[in-house]
C-alpha cells in the first residue's frame, strides 16, 4: 500500500513539474505589455510614418482599403496553425478591420515559400499591385540571405515599384531571421531608410531572449527558419503596438498628411522594369520537341521536356535574364544546357537529391546595362529521365 502510494504520489509531483513546464514555456514569450516598452528595440528604422497615417485617416472615413503583404513562406502562414487565418498577416489585417468599423477591406497575401526579393520584383504587379493595396508587410530579410551581393537592388526595385504604383499607399518592412540569426536586415534597412520605410526586426526582439536562456529556439521554432503559432502571434502583436502608435497620430492631428516624394535610388536599380513570363504570356520562336503543361499550383505555365531532340528557342530582349526551373528529389538523368546567340551559357543540374522538397531555383543567365536582343536555347541533355521544368523566366527592360 506504501508502494503504491509512493508511486502515485511520485506521478503526481511529475505531472506537476510537467504543468509548471508548460506554464513556464507560455510565460517565456512577452506579452503585449512587455512588446509595448520593447518596440523601440525593433524598430531599426523609424522611417516616416506619414504613409501609413494617411491610410488610417481614409480608413477612419470609411473608404475602401487594401491590406496586403510580400515576402517568402512566413509572410505565406508556414507553420502557423491555420496559415489562413493565424499567420502573423491575416492577424494584422484582423486588427484594421477591427479597428476602423466603418472601412471596407480587402486581405493580399502575396507569399510564397522559398523565394526572394528577386522574384519578388518580377511578380509584383501580378501577384500585389493588381489588387492596388493600400498598406503593404515586405519581408525577404531570411530568404535573400543567400543574396548578399544582389538583394539590395532587388529589393530596391521592389520597394519602388509599390511606391511608383500606389503613391498614397504605406510600407512597412518587416526582418524575419533562421536559427543561425542570419538574415540580410543590414542590407535593407539601406534601402529603408533612403525611401523612409519603417523597419521593424524580430531578429532584435527575440535573438537576446534566446542568447540569455529565456527562450530557446524550439520554443520559437520547430525547424530551422519559421516561427510557431506563438511566433506568429508576436510578430503580429510587434506590428500592430506599431500601429497603435500611428493611430494615436491619425486621431489627434485634424491636418492632412502630405506624402514623401520619391527618392532617387542607390543601387543600380535594374529590377524596376521587370516581369514574369511563362509559357501562358511568352510564345518561343520554336518549340522544338518541349511541351507545355499546365500544372496546379505558382507555377502552372511550364515548357517541359524529358527527353534529348531539339531544342527551344525564344528571342528576348532584356537587360537581364533569370530561368527559374524546378529543382526535384525525383531521379533524373536530365541537365539543362543553355544558350546564348549560339554559345553555351549554363549547364544546370536540376537533380536535388535527399533535399526536402522540389522547389523552384533561380539562376541567373544575363545581366547587361542595356537591352539588347537574344537569341536563347534550352536543350534537355542526357538518358530520358524525370520531365525537367522551365517554370518562368525573369526579364528586366
């Protein structure tokens, strides 16, 4: 009886410290309280919140309004609970709804898992300015890591593109990182703070909790880049606390706000004039013996070929060219061969063996000052094997 005793006692004080666990890890995060004191730590660029009053002063009028964002698979809802409804940008939209009762609003998530600012660029006016947003979330801070040397003109372009499309909307810049503390903030908060665009960093919010043992990063994260749904969550209360102090603005001053004018840019700039083509708005001057298919999904437009014969060939004209084309962990016995006006370019590899996926990768063929016209070929090299992808092509002009 005393053993039995013991035992349950014994499972009652592990049940315990299992419950005082599970209370110790929700309690880690900061509330929306501790968020307000630690925003001025987030905010590595002030920026000029002038945009974004005057979208809340037509939101108090009760206009119709766009609330959208950009950026890669944590603007896209990746480990969220519901990606749709939890994710940290459909939690900001909640809060503009909620805010302002007699606006009409419309939700953009322009996101999509493993890419950069570069496509970013080509497929804004596809997939965000079509809608005409009104106050626009960009975040490619972790997926442009891989980009050092070219994101700061890629994401210039897109920074210029929204401001040059919808001058009386807002942007606000926000810096994801991976479990490294890597991410490229230091590059764009540049670009921030030549068009005086808010940035706010989670990076700086939640990298000293994790170096002073009060988080770890599996209390942020179960792998290596996206925040759990308490992640999410903070970075969504983090914006709105923002937000929150645009509004006392947008309240108390009866004064119309007067817009910024455009900044020259500082980079190059090569990526203003750009855009998407695929095999649904781009005609190859020969097909040779690819195909087209129509799959679900991003990228639903391909040419595709899984076996040697001839080529493709389409006449471009562009400063600069990038193939995007899928990257699989299915077996292939296929390379791409590119060229240009008859020289071998590229022989790209698409094989992604024990990767973790298929994705689309981007590699970049051309890049000139000027446009000029090419003559491009894309030759399916080798034993026939897994259909190889060509999923679009990024032009600038």
């Amino acid at each position: 009886m005393k053993k039995i005793t013991k035992i349950v006692f014994l499972l009652q004080l592990l049940f315990q410290c299992h419950a005082n666990a599970a209370e110790l890890t929700t309690t880690k995060f900061p509330d929306k309280a501790e968020l307000v004191s630690l925003l001025p730590t987030a905010t590595i660029n002030n920026g000029n919140k002038s945009g974004i009053i005057s979208v809340m002063k037509r939101a108090l009028e009760g206009k119709e309004l766009t609330i959208a964002a950009i950026g890669g698979s944590i603007t896209a809802g990746a480990n969220a609970t519901n990606f749709r409804k939890t994710s940290y940008s459909p939690l900001v939209y909640d809060w503009w709804v909620s805010k302002f009762p007699n606006a009409k609003f419309n939700y953009v998530n322009a996101g999509i898992g493993a890419t950069t600012s570069v496509y970013g660029v080509h497929r804004a006016e596809r997939d965000l300015l079509k809608f005409k947003p009104d106050f626009t979330m960009v975040d490619f801070t972790v997926n442009d890591n891989g980009l050092r040397n070219e994101c700061a003109e890629s994401y210039e372009g897109l920074v210029r593109k929204i401001l040059i499309n919808r001058p009386q909307s807002a942007l606000l810049s926000v810096a994801m990182f991976n479990s490294k503390m890597e991410n490229v903030e230091d590059i764009h908060v540049a670009i921030c703070r030549q068009y005086e665009i808010p940035m706010l960093s989670i990076k700086q919010l939640i990298e000293p909790m994790i170096k002073s043992g009060r988080l770890t990063w599996k209390d942020w994260s179960g792998d290596d880049v996206h925040p759990n749904q308490n992640g999410h969550t903070l970075i969504a209360d983090l914006i709105i606390n923002y937000l929150e102090d645009c509004y006392k603005e947008a309240t108390s001053s009866p004064k119309a706000i007067k817009i910024s004018k455009i900044k020259k840019p500082i980079t190059k700039n090569g990526f203003e004039k750009s855009s998407v083509y695929d095999a649904a708005n781009m005609k190859p001057t020969d097909l040779g013996d690819w195909s087209i298919t129509h799959e679900p999904g991003y990228w639903s437009n391909s040419w595709v070929a899984d076996s040697e014969g001839k080529p493709i060939m389409l006449k471009i004209k562009s400063k600069s060219l990038i193939v995007g084309y899928r990257k699989t962990i299915k077996p292939t016995n296929g390379k791409l061969i590119i060229k240009m006006d008859g020289i071998q370019l590229k022989e790209i590899d698409p094989n992604f063996p024990n990767g973790w996926g298929d994705y689309v990768q981007n590699e970049t063929l051309f890049k000139e000052e000027k446009a000029k016209q090419h003559t491009i070929e894309f030759i399916y090299h080798g034993n026939p094997g897994e259909p190889t992808f060509i999923k679009y092509l990024l032009i600038a002009k």
